[in-house]
C-alpha cells in the first residue's frame, strides 16, 4: 500500500473511538521501526518529520522516497501517511510538492486573525492535491526543534473559528507539552478538551507530546475526541538508553559489534517494541 492521507484514517478512529499515533522519524533506523512495528501490530500509523528533521535527513524529497521504498521493500500493507510536523507556512507548501501525504501548520503563534487567513491557504492549497491538513489554537508548551510553545490553553471558540475553516484534524493546547513533563506538571485540562468537543463537533483532535501522559488521562482524552497522538521523545529515550547499555556492555568490541547495523539494533528493536505498546494503548492495534 502507498502513501494516504491522514484524513480517513482519523475519521475512522474518531467514529470509532481510538487514536492513531504519530511517531516522529529521525533517520533510517527510525523509519524502518516504527513501520515494522505498524505492520506487526496491524495498526495505521503516522510518520511525523519535523522541518528540522527533514533538513538533518537531506530534505523532504528524500524523506519521501526513503518511505516509499520502505513500504515497497518490507511489503508494508497497513495505511500509512507522512506528516509534516509544526511545519511553517513556506514548508507545508513545499512538503505538498515533495510528495508529503499530510501536513501540519502552526499558526499558533500569530494572531487568531492572522493564523486563520494563512490556514485557508494552506487548505486550499494542500486539499487540492489530496492531503489532509492539521491546524494548532494553543501552543503546545516545551520546545521541539527551535519552536518553543508556553503551554497555552486554547478557547474553545478559536477551534471553533480554525475547525470550521475545513481543516482535517485540529492541535489544541490543553496544558500539554514537548519533551519530558516536569514533576510539578499538574495534567492535562480535560474539561477545556471537553468543551472543545463540544464546540467542533466530530472534528478529530490531536494531542501532542504524547510521552510521559498518564495512561488513565490518556484513555479519557479519547473519549474526548482526540484521534491522534504524537509520540517523539519516549522513543528518542528508549532508543539512546538502548543504545548506551550496548556500549556499557563492550558489545561493540565484540567481533564486529561496531557495525552499526549491529551497534543501532538494540534501539530499533525498543523502538518497535515501545510503537506497539502505544498502539495498543491508544486502542489502533488491528484496526489497519
């Protein structure tokens, strides 16, 4: 199976109660991964590639075509889209051109007024061709490649005002944030998700930073609508301490362990591993 938008695969989860995860890709080994780990659990999955990402991969060209001759090569037949994550105005364009099936652009910064004349564009511009768009009310707090977000709470009636715009799938800020949460975290504000459920109707909701969320707070945000979770920095965790353990243990000096196909399979099998305890946990396991 190619490529697909994000946009069917969402409707699906949310009319049926589960998420999708997003799991972000940094080079080759992450890529083929998490596509493993969709495979074997029969579960739709997101690619996520952040602008700054797709720069250290060589562009989003090669993004594309690495995932492409993936899906071919390791005969990938559950649905599987590539999405442009907190991309800018001039890269969501360019990912529609480079052959990206979904793409995010964060507006959240700018003025509501502002943010919504540039997410028309970016919808009409993308849903032209086919791909589904994500739009943000909120910035998420923490940072993640150089944008930094401070954890705002989005009104409900600037969803409203952005989901009735035609996007695809819609980010709102409900105390979440990148990275690891701090110990003094207080929780995902629930309440203010419900009532952005109630103001964008069956609109499928995305949380991210998804790592280190409570499963119990987990479960009860997709009950309230979220059909989309972003998973990056559990994964970058997993695999480094992996990876570390490998080279504590002198593995690498062992015959050829310095090999990196060796050296990285350690992290790329947590990385399958922890992917597929996620899917279940969200619910999308055998749900391809």
């Amino acid at each position: 199976m190619g490529l697909v938008s994000a946009k069917e695969m969402l409707v699906k989860a949310r009319n049926e109660g589960y998420a999708v995860g997003q799991f972000n890709i940094n080079n080759l080994e992450w890529t083929k991964a998490i596509l493993t780990a969709a495979e074997e659990a029969q579960s739709p999955v997101i690619l996520g590639v952040s602008e700054g990402a797709a720069k250290y991969m060589t562009g989003f060209k090669t993004v594309v075509a690495m995932v492409e001759g993936m899906l071919e090569f390791l005969n990938i037949t559950v649905p599987v889209a590539i999405h442009l994550d907190h991309g800018s105005f001039e890269g969501a364009k360019a990912c529609v051109e480079a052959g990206f099936s979904s793409v995010m652009f964060d507006g959240s910064h700018f003025d509501i007024k502002e943010n919504v004349q540039k997410t028309k564009e970016i919808i009409e511009f993308a849903h032209a061709r086919g791909i589904s768009v994500e739009a943000e009310v909120g910035s998420i707090g923490g940072e993640e490649d150089g944008i930094v977000g401070g954890g705002e709470v989005a009104d409900p009636m600037e969803c409203k005002m952005i989901a009735e715009l035609g996007v695809d799938m819609l980010a709102a800020g409900i105390g979440n944030i990148h990275g690891q949460y701090p110990a003094n975290w207080t929780g995902l504000r629930l309440d203010v998700l419900g009532q952005i459920q109630d103001a964008t109707g069956k609109m499928p909701l995305v949380l991210h930073g998804g790592t280190g969320i409570p499963t119990e707070m987990v479960k009860e945000a997709i009950t309230l609508g979220v059909s989309k979770i972003n998973v990056n920095t559990e994964l970058q965790l997993v695999f480094a301490e992996a990876t570390r353990n490998y080279i504590e243990a002198g593995k690498d000096l062992e015959g050829k362990g310095f090999d990196p196909r060796k050296l990285l399979k350690p992290g790329s099998d947590t990385i399958i591993e922890n992917v597929k305890e996620k899917m279940e946990l969200f619910g999308s396991t055998n749900k391809a």
